[in-house]
C-alpha cells in the first residue's frame, strides 16, 4: 500500500495538478479565439429573448430536431447580462469567468473537506482536478454551466456541514435552477438527518421560482407571475420528464457515442447485437441500475455519521444520479469532484485505502478522459462501446467501497458539535 504521507508523493501529485491546470488555462485562453460553441449562444440567445420579454424560451429551434434551451427558467435570468453584448464579446467573458469559478469551486473543496495544510490541500486539488480534466476541458470548449453548477452545489455543503443550513439551503437550490441535477442530493439530506438543510433548500427552491417573474415584470405587469409558472410547467413536462420516463434521447439531441448514459450504451451494444433495444426500455434499465446504486449510497449514508464519509455519500449519489440520465455527456462529470475530494482526504487521514484512489483516478483519466480524444480513430470504438460509461461506474464502485468497506461508529446522540465539521471524523 502507498503511504499517503511521503513528500515524495505530495511533491509528485503537486506537479501533476499544476500541469492539468495549466493545460486548462492554455485552453481557456484558445477558446476567446473561436468562434462561440453552440451551447452558449444558447446562452446567449436565451439572454437576449428574455432581455425582450419572450418566455418562449422552450421552443424548438428552427430546422434542428432539438430543444434550443435545457435549462430552468432561473438560468435565463442569470443569462441576461451575456445579452448586453455582442456574441463574440459575451463569449470571452463567459470564459474567462472559468478561471474565477474554477479557483472559488477548488478553495470550497478544500472547506468542505477541511483541507487546512499543504499536504491535504494537494491531495484534494489532485482528485478534483486530475482525473476529471477532460470533463472540465470539455465544459470550457463547449462553453458549458456545469462547473458553475459544480461551485454553487459545493459551496452549498460547505455551508451545510458548518450548521449553516439556511445558507447552504440557498446556495443548493441555486445551483438546482442553473441545472437540476443537484435536486437528488435531496433524499439523501433526509436520509443523514439534515432535516433543517433539506427543509432549507426545498423552500430556497420555491423562492426562486419567483425570480424569472420579477425579471419579466417591467414588461408583463403582474401576468408575469403566471408567465412564470407557465415556463417551469413547461419545462418539467418537456426536459426533466423525458429524462425519467425514457422518451427518445434524440429529442434531447443524445442518440450519439458522445452519449455515455448507461441506456445509450444499452441500446448500442444490444443493436450491435442485431436486436435493437427500443428506447424505452433502454431508459428503464439504465435508470434500475442508477437507481440501485443511489439506494446503495443512501443505505451507508444511513449507517455512517462521521461528516467527511456523508461528504462522500452525497457526491457518491450525485453520479448515481447523473448516471440515471438519458443523456450523460463529458461535461457533466465535473461533479463527480466532490466525491474524488472527500475520498482523498479520508486517505490522507489514513481512514481509506490509497489504491482506490489511485485506481480510480487513473480509470478515469485514461478510460473516461484520454480516450475521447478524436486524433485517434480506434478510440471512437471505445467510446462506442461504452468504456468510458464503464470507467465512471468502476470509479464509483472502488469509491463506495473505499469509502464503505469497514464498519461504521455508532452515532452519538450527545456528542458535542465540533468546532472543525470533519474534525472528529473517525473510520
């Protein structure tokens, strides 16, 4: 076994974290030299109708077989001030915003982890970042939200398991109206007892309903209310249904190998098979599997009580939500930091085995990351097949059972608060 504490490694690990941040600083800098990816003159577009009191920001748009927005309402107010430029220029913005939140979503982990020395810090930095750098580069060149996701959703536990639920409650629910992904770190509050976070966070969510309303008041008067509920009806029924209830992904532009949801893989390796898998069914047996492995997390999340392992549980049942998907793209794994993090410092702490990490970080960056590279043509057979939807639920599966494998402490009804929230952490 690797022991975690030899400077040897820190320094090794140091080195290989910097290399990967500047790899996506150099891309940051390529991109404002593009022209705009589609997914953010979306962004921008949306900014603009909105900017001018359109709410039909659900249509489809015109001569593609795809929905132009695939957001909640909230984010289209956020996208109001990208319309106050031109698109090029709103571009550059939006990009170099990635550098701020990138650093703002990596200092939240190092809180949320309790991260407080050099060594812990560059443990943490190398999980959140190593062995997701495609997912984060490929959020940059697409000029995509998830890492602002990402940051809100951390801040948002942070502030969570420093007892400040109302606060985390706010940052969770933004982070649910940018994209509604964090929305199944719900249940899981429940099941760890955080009645206040999740009491904190559902009423969070109904204020900001509200905010699309206000921001078409200047030119709806009070029907702007009704406007509003429209759009979030509109938008449950048209995106986050299909999502659950397995409509054809091409609606949602997923019927490609890009797709690495385990219902696409499904449905592609049962054609290759000569017996088509229809869509449906595909959707039903790629969301039992997400759903057997959420249920596993919530299982341990239920027995264990020390807060660094309920840190891993949340992140581990956020890529078991991001798996249930019918459209799982590259980007969206950025999320998975928060469980890479919480698990490195449980290994710097000597509380979990330093392989899983180390297998897990290297699945990922090599399965998942250097293989969508499209210079190499045997690689598209890769992804075709699913490896890098393999290499995710691998990486999951040695987390959980790193995190998981040894019995849990009883709880302590009267034990004090400490001061530090993983302070006390014990295996």
């Amino acid at each position: 076994m690797t022991d975690p504490q030899k400077p040897w490694l820190e320094r090794t690990l140091l080195t290989i974290t910097v290399l990967c941040a500047l790899v996506l600083l150099v891309k940051c800098g390529r991109q404002l030299w593009v022209d705009p990816p589609y997914d953010f003159q979306v962004y921008w577009n949306i900014g603009r109708m909105f900017s001018g009191g359109d709410t039909d920001v659900y249509g489809w748009s015109a001569g593609r077989n795809e929905w132009i927005y695939l957001y909640p309402p909230f984010f289209a107010v956020l996208c109001l001030p990208l319309s106050w430029f031109d698109l090029s220029t709103a571009y550059r913005i939006w990009t170099l915003f990635q550098i701020p939140l990138g650093a703002a979503t990596l200092v939240g982990l190092w809180r949320l982890c309790a991260a407080d020395s050099r060594r812990t810090k560059t443990f943490v930095a190398f999980a959140a970042i190593v062995p997701l750098m495609m997912a984060y580069y490929r959020n940059i060149e697409w000029g995509q939200v998830n890492l602002l996701t990402l940051c809100l959703t951390v801040w948002g536990l942070n502030a969570i398991a420093r007892a400040r639920e109302s606060r985390g409650g706010v940052w969770l629910a933004a982070a649910i109206h940018v994209k509604i992904m964090p929305v199944a770190l719900l249940p899981v509050l429940l099941v760890q007892r955080r009645f206040k976070a999740a009491l904190a966070t559902f009423v969070a969510l109904l204020v900001f309903t509200l905010v699309p309303a206000l921001a078409l008041l200047s030119t709806h008067g009070t029907s702007a209310f009704g406007q509003s509920v429209d759009m979030h009806t509109e938008y449950v029924s048209a995106l986050v249904t299909p999502q659950t209830t397995g409509r054809d992904s091409a609606v949602l532009a997923g019927d490609t190998p890009a797709n690495f949801a385990p219902s696409q893989v499904l449905k592609r390796a049962n054609g290759a098979l000569g017996a088509p898998l229809p869509e449906k069914a595909a959707a039903w047996l790629g969301a039992l599997v997400a759903l057997a492995m959420f249920g596993a997390v919530c299982v341990f999340a239920w027995k264990w009580h020390d807060p660094l392992r309920a840190t891993t549980a949340l992140g581990l049942a956020l890529v078991a939500a991001l798996l249930g998907q019918v459209t799982l793209w590259s980007h969206h794994l950025v999320l998975m930091a928060i469980a890479l993090s919480a698990y490195a410092m449980l290994v710097q702490r000597g509380q979990a085995v330093p392989w899983v990490l180390w297998l897990s970080s290297g699945a990922l960056f090599c399965l998942f990351g250097v293989i969508q590279s499209e210079r190499v043509e045997a690689f598209e057979w890769l992804r075709a097949s699913g490896v890098p939807t393999m290499a995710i639920v691998g990486a999951w599966g040695l987390l959980t059972y790193g995190t998981f494998a040894a019995e849990p402490e009883p709880a302590k009804a009267d034990a004090p608060e400490p001061e530090n929230p993983h302070a006390d952490s014990t295996a």
